[in-house]
C-alpha cells in the first residue's frame, strides 16, 4: 500500500470520528467481508476502489465461542473434515450462526493460532476459504438454506457436527 494511500485513509477514519483502539488492519480489497473483527463489536471497512468510504457495522453475537472451544471442536471432528477446503463450513457457521464478522484471511489466521492438543488432518492456510467459495456456490448462501439448495451431504454432516460439537 503506497503512503499517500495510507495517509488518505487515515484522514478519513479522522474526520468520520471513529476511535481507534489496538491495532488497525487495513484490508487492500474487501468485496464480500467486513473487517477483520476477531470478537464481536465494532468494525471498520476501509474501501480503496471506490469513494474511500468508511463504514462503521455492529456486531452482537448469539454466543460466545472461546479459542478452546473452537479447537476442541474442530479437532473432535476432524473424521468429517475431508479436504482443507471443510474450513469453509465452519466459516459459514460463525458467520450466519453466531454472527461472525470476520475476513476470510483472518479466519484462516485464526484457525492456525488456535490452541489445539491433537493433530489435525487438514490445515486452513491462506486462500482456504477463497478457494473453498470460488469451488463451492452453496458456501454463499446461509447455512440455514444448505439442506434444501442442494449442498453435498459431507458438508451438511459436518456442519451439524460443528453444531453439537459448539452447543449451537
């Protein structure tokens, strides 16, 4: 990201009067994600291709699902997983179910932080989800219209695993 561009966007989040707490991602390209929100509340969209708007969204999620939780369940259903590309179920599942506000990069990330106690069958690394979506239409719907869209039974299971796994 050239300085000047950096500069333009600092100003804009100036001026709209958004503090800024932590650290601040900034996201080249952001078409179909918000920001790289890690746990709920509020998330800033930078849009460097068009008018250099800056958009504030809230988040309230149903429930909290902690780091442990997260990697207990992914490894206790690793039998389901069947490529790398299984990740995108579970990214779906935060994002329709709990609410989720969180770039695909970012989940990826998240997923390889995650502090598991066994070894897993497959990895998430970076271009998973981007991969899994260009592969896979359903992955764009909400999960809740899966079963009757025509998604593969191998996600359906594993997304209902994921459930009971999270106690969703």
């Amino acid at each position: 990201m050239k300085q000047e561009d950096i500069a333009k966007s600092l100003e804009a989040i100036g001026k709209s009067g958004i503090t800024v707490n932590g650290d601040l991602v900034l996201e080249k390209k952001v078409e179909y994600e918000v920001a790289n929100v890690e746990n709920g509340g509020i998330g800033i969209q930078i849009n460097h291709e068009g008018q250099g708007s800056v958009q504030q969204t809230e988040t309230k999620p149903k429930k909290e699902v902690s780091a442990d939780e997260l990697a207990q369940a992914i490894e206790n259903c690793q039998q389901h997983f069947w490529a790398n590309s299984a990740y995108a179920v579970l990214y779906c599942l935060l994002r329709d179910e709990l609410k989720k506000e969180i770039s695909q990069s970012g989940f990826e990330r998240m997923v390889e932080m995650l502090p598991y106690k066994k070894t897993r069958s497959y990895q998430c690394p970076t271009g998973t989800i981007a991969n899994a979506f260009s592969d896979n239409t359903f992955l764009r719907t909400n999960i809740s219209e899966w079963e009757t869209s025509g998604a593969p039974q191998r996600a359906v299971l594993l997304l209902q695993k994921l459930r009971e796994e999270l106690k969703l």
